[in-house]
C-alpha cells in the first residue's frame, strides 16, 4: 500500500526492551512504537520512560499476585495470552467468558488444556451461550462448571483457588465486569 501510494516505507526491528506490560509480544509493538518516536524527534530517555510507564488495563494484567485478567478476546490474542500462561506455574482457575460471534472452539482448544478447573460466566454485553463454551471446554478439562453471574463465578473461583493464579480471560467486557467487582 505505502509503495502505491507513493509514502515511505519504515522497518521495526524488535529487541529486548524494557517494558511496563507483560507479554513477549509487547516487544513488537514497543519496536513500531519506538520507530515512530524516533521519526517525531522524541528523546531516548523519554521513550525508555514512556515503555517502562506504558499500561494497558485488562491486558495481561496483574491485578494482585493471584488474580490475572486479559481480554483475549480473538485468536491472537488468546495466542499471547497461552504464550505467557505457560511461565506461570500454578494455574488453579480459568474463569472464561466470550461475547457472540468470536472463534470460540479455537479459543477454548488452546486455553483450556492449561487448567484443572474452569468456570465460564457471562459478560454484561453480547454474552456468548455458556453451555455453548462449556462443551467445549468439557473436551479438554473435566472440571468444568457454568456459574452466569460473573460475581458469583468470581466468588465460587475464588473459593476453589489453591496456592495458584486465578485467570480471567475472554471478553474485554468481562474483564471490566470483573475488575469494577475485584475493586468493589
């Protein structure tokens, strides 16, 4: 596109930065970041700064040292999110949630192996069907349990949390449902 349109085409090269957010995949996106910095005259200092400052809420996302939520919500996401799963040992809980419309099966196939438990609840905006998720979710894990009320599936996840991290992925609305009740 940018030699058709006659623009300037500029290449990333992602290294190891020292990042705020979590992630391997976060190293790509600083590089592009980093690239554009560059080009507006921004100071090394200030985007050393700026990388180590960077947060995005609901993306991999410690909320304290047993609760993590990302909203993977789409294949690369949930691509991500696995990659960074497997560093993370134990993992009681999945608490799961999607909204209509999203390649659910694949989801679920690469998520749900990670886990000796899941729960899978419904979001506050276009919730996929629960018993639709489960059944997925029933061929590769069998503790799986239906719990729609995403405060009574936090709190019955949380009451069967070990010594392990509790994980809450899915929908973005579900993270933030489950964040406004976390700090509640």
């Amino acid at each position: 596109v940018c030699f058709e349109k006659g623009s300037k085409v500029y290449l990333a090269e992602a290294r190891d930065y020292k990042l705020g957010m979590l992630g391997k995949h976060q190293n790509k996106n600083a590089a592009v970041a980093v690239k554009v910095a560059n080009l507006l005259g921004i100071s090394e200092e200030d985007v050393k700064q700026g990388l180590l400052d960077a947060q995005w809420v609901g993306r991999l996302q410690w909320v304290n040292s047993k609760l993590l939520v990302d909203g993977a919500h789409n294949v690369a996401g949930m691509e991500c999110l696995v990659s960074y799963l497997k560093t993370v040992s134990p993992r009681d809980v999945l608490l799961l949630g999607f909204s209509e419309g999203k390649e659910i099966a694949k989801m679920v196939a690469m998520i749900a192996p990670l886990f000796p438990y899941i729960i899978i609840t419904k979001s506050s905006f276009k919730p996929a069907q629960t018993q639709f998720i489960a059944e997925f979710a029933q061929e590769y894990c069998s503790q799986v349990e239906v719990v729609t009320s995403v405060a009574d599936a936090l709190v019955r996840a949380r009451s069967i949390r070990k010594n392990g991290a509790l994980v809450c992925a899915g929908t973005l609305y579900l993270i933030g449902d489950v964040l406004k009740l976390h700090n509640a």
